[in-house]
C-alpha cells in the first residue's frame, strides 16, 4: 500500500515539475525556430509577377527559409528569356496612367472601355511599355532584379513538373538555379509545415 503511495507521490512531483517546466522550454524551441513561409505561383503577368518575389525575397532577407512552386503560368517567371507582359483588359483595378509629360497629365486615370482595348492592335503592348517606364520612373526594381535578390537571399525556386510537361516545356528553358522539379504531393507537406502559406 505504501509503494503505491509512494508511486503516486512520485507521479504528482513529475506532473508539477513538468507543468512548470514545459512552457518555458515550448518558448525556448518556439524562440530557436527558424520562420518558414511557402508561396504558390500561378500567374507570369508582369503585375502578378511583382508579389511572389518581393514577398519571398524579403522573406528570406528576414532569415526565413522560404520555398516558391511555380505551377501554370508562374512557371514563365522561371524561363531564362523572361519577358513578362501585362494586359489591362478584364482588370478594372489597373490604372491606365501614362508615364510620361507633366505631374498633372501622369495624374489622370485613364478609364479606357474593354471593347477598345480588345480591338485596338498592339495595345497590351503599348500597356506594357507604360507600366515599365512607369515601374522605372519610381525607381522599382524590374522583375529580373527581383529575381535575382530572391536567388541570392536563398529562395528554393520549384517549378511544378506536371506543368512543364503540360506545356512541352524542358529543364533548359527555365534558369538553372530552379531547385527542383516536383509535383504537389511533395510541395504540400512543404506547405503544411510552413508558419506561412500563400497562394498568388
């Protein structure tokens, strides 16, 4: 009767040691952690291009490890010619402002209906052009640049296999520091484990 007694006194005294001491190490492991953030990309736009790499390349700069799996048209963020163009037809949201004459002229929206935009030859073109000039006169860094901070910052570049081979793509069209060649069933666990996930 007495060993059991004893057995559970013993068991109290853990149990109370170990409420005590468990939070703290919990802090102590949480503070050790390295942050990690996964991110999906799915669209090479020049505008949908911009979110990925500054989030990931800021990201890494922090010292988190970051991973980016680029799936569909993401994957033209990873091809060595990277000419990524912008449409403002169907995006209400983009502002058509013009990035050249005097600051009251580069001030006014331009609301220009889609039925012109759709018509008029070369307009996507001409959108893109402006939006460059426009990224370049605020001093912005161009997606190419952007690219290479996130190589350099450390960023594990993925590009989705399943698309490369929808798209007849090979290894040579994409830059050599894509990382691996994966499907989502070795991307989720990535992403389950991640502190952050994000899809764009």
């Amino acid at each position: 009767m007495s060993e059991m007694f004893e057995i559970s006194r013993i068991d109290e005294i853990i149990e109370k040691r170990l409420d005590a001491l468990l939070p703290k190490k919990l802090e102590e492991l949480a503070a050790s952690k390295t942050p990690s953030m996964t991110i999906i990309a799915t669209k090479g736009t020049l505008d949908w291009a911009y979110p990925p790499f500054i989030l990931a390349s800021t990201a890494a700069a922090l010292g988190w490890n970051v991973s980016v799996f680029f799936t569909f048209y993401g994957l033209n963020l990873l091809k060595k010619n990277l000419d990524a163009q912008v449409s403002p037809l169907g995006n209400p949201a983009m502002p058509m402002k013009m990035p050249f004459g005097p600051q009251w002229f580069r001030a006014i929206q331009w609301n220009i209906p889609n039925a012109i935009q759709a018509v008029v030859p070369g307009f996507e073109s001409m959108a893109t052009s402006f939006m460059k000039q426009t990224i370049k006169n605020a001093g912005v860094a161009e997606i190419g640049e952007l690219r290479g901070l996130a190589i350099e910052a450390g960023v594990n570049l993925i590009a989705c296999q399943m698309t490369v081979d929808l798209f007849g793509y090979n290894k040579d069209d994409f830059i050599p520091e894509v990382q691996e060649y994966c499907g989502a069933a070795t991307f989720l666990p990535m992403a389950k484990d991640s502190d952050v996930s994000l899809f764009i």
